[in-house]
C-alpha cells in the first residue's frame, strides 16, 4: 500500500508540475497581447505616465474610432484579406497538382526536385526586392495587389509543396488505381480520392499560407506605394514616425488585425494541428 501511495503521489507531483509549466509558457506567451489590449484602451496620459500604470483608470476607445476614421484601417484590412486569401487559394491549389506530380508521376526524380523547390526557400527575401521591382516595374504591375499576391506565391509554394507530398505519399496508390480503373481520370482521382484522404493537410496547407501572407511587411513596403493598395502591415508600421509614435493608435490597430487570425485559427485547428503532425511524421 505504500508503494501504491507513493507511486500516486509522485504521478500527482508530476502532473501538477506540468499543467504549472504549461501555465507558465502560456502566460508568458499571451503578456505581450494583453499588454497590447490594455496599451490600446489607454489614453495618451497614461500611456506615458511615470511610473507606470498596468492597468488603465480611464478606459477609452478612442484610440479605435481613430484608427479607423484617420488610418483607414478598414482599408488596410480588406486589401490585406484579398492579398491573403487570394494568396493562400492560389498557392494550395497549383501546391496540390505538384505534389500530386511528384509523389505518383516522378517517382526517379521526386527527390531532386523536391531539393530543388526547397532550395529556392533558402534565398533571404531581401536580395530579391530588386530584382522583383524591376521585372515588376517593366510589366506594369508595380502598385497593384496582384504583384503582392504573385510575390506571396513564390515564397510560400516550395514549403507548401513539400508539405502536401507527404500526405500524397501517404495515400495508397491502390485507392485513385482503383478510381481510374473505375472510369476516372488521373485528375478526377486527384479530386476524388487524393484530396479528400489529404484534406487535413490541404487545411495546414491553406492556413500556413494565409499567416504568411497575412504578415508579410518588406514586398508590400517596397513594391507598393499609394493609399489604395496598402496592407495592414505597412499601415502598422506607418505609425512610427521620425519624431515620435502613436502609441495607442499602433496597439489599436495591432489588436485589431490580430482578430482575423485568431476567427481563421479557431475554425481550423483541428485540421491544422493534424496536417502539422502529419507533415512531421512524414
């Protein structure tokens, strides 16, 4: 009995060791944003107060009614939506077709080429802001979302690509065999068989894409220029100014496009967190 007693003393020692650990990381891990949320429903006085004050005496939300009213942040937002969404269906769409290629018709050269596709994700996307500005520029694209979305599709197909192969490999082949030996193309098995099995990867897929792509600063800082193409991101950054910075606007405005992504997470976690396992497993 005492070895029992012990044994369940040790597990329970253990356990709340653990959930004090993971309470821990996830306090350390939301400060930041809460300290954002009280930041942005500050006014200006306390928010340079000395010493500082935690917690706000005079909650306001003036500092939202002015971000949407002088930074035009339902702007940003929308145009951010489109680059992103337009991005991430773009992407996990020709992602799919390749990967499909490379896990069922190019089974020599499958690894060659899939080195070959991460390769290109290990150039820094700084050295290629000016090649892109130029061929940008030649063509007529500069200042327009779609060159935001062209550049966005470049960086996030290698990794996406390479995700979805592994969910590709991990459907039998007997199954879309057996779809085309029914009557379906190779691409209608594509469709019947290979996405739905690698559904929970597709989602990974998506999601990746539209956070990458929902946070990307330098192409949009360089390659955009007026108030009708601006992204969030640039509008965000557009509050640090030479002399000083809008404190309560910039948290404002943080918190606010931090909102899309936690609706987006929420609808798809659970597709995202298998798809990220299975891509590790692979």
């Amino acid at each position: 009995m005492t070895a029992i007693r012990s044994h369940r003393a040790a597990r329970s020692i253990g356990a709340a060791l653990r959930y004090s650990g993971v309470s821990l990381l996830a306090l350390i891990s939301l400060f930041p944003f809460g300290w954002m949320v009280l930041t942005a429903i500050k006014p200006a006085n306390e928010i340079r107060s000395v010493p500082v004050r935690w917690w706000p005496e005079q909650p306001t939300l003036e500092n939202f009614a002015n971000v949407f009213a002088e930074r035009d942040l339902a702007g940003l937002l929308l145009n951010s939506l489109i680059v992103a969404t337009s991005t991430a269906m773009i992407t996990t769409t020709i992602a799919v077709l390749a990967a499909y290629a490379l896990a069922r018709l190019m089974r020599r050269s499958a690894v060659a080429v899939t080195l070959a596709i991460l390769m290109a994700q290990m150039l820094p996307t700084v050295l290629l802001v000016v090649p892109y500005f130029i061929m940008f520029r030649n063509v007529g694209l500069l200042d327009t979302l779609p060159v935001l979305i062209i550049t966005n599709v470049s960086f996030t197909l290698p990794i996406t690509t390479w995700l979805l192969r592994r969910f590709v490999q991990k459907v039998p082949k007997e199954l879309d065999e057996a779809a085309m030996v029914d009557g379906c193309t190779r691409f209608g098995a594509l469709v019947r068989v290979i996405v739905p099995a690698a559904r929970p990867g597709i989602a990974a897929a998506f999601i990746y894409t539209f956070l990458v792509s929902w946070h990307e600063y330098l192409f949009a800082l360089s390659l955009t220029s007026s108030a009708d193409t601006r992204v969030v991101t640039v509008g965000i950054a557009g509050l640090i100014g030479q002399y000083g910075v809008s404190w309560g606007e910039l948290m404002a405005m943080g918190v606010i496009a931090i909102i899309p992504l936690i609706v987006v997470f929420l609808l798809v976690e659970k597709h995202l967190v298998e798809g990220l396992a299975g891509g590790v497993k692979g």
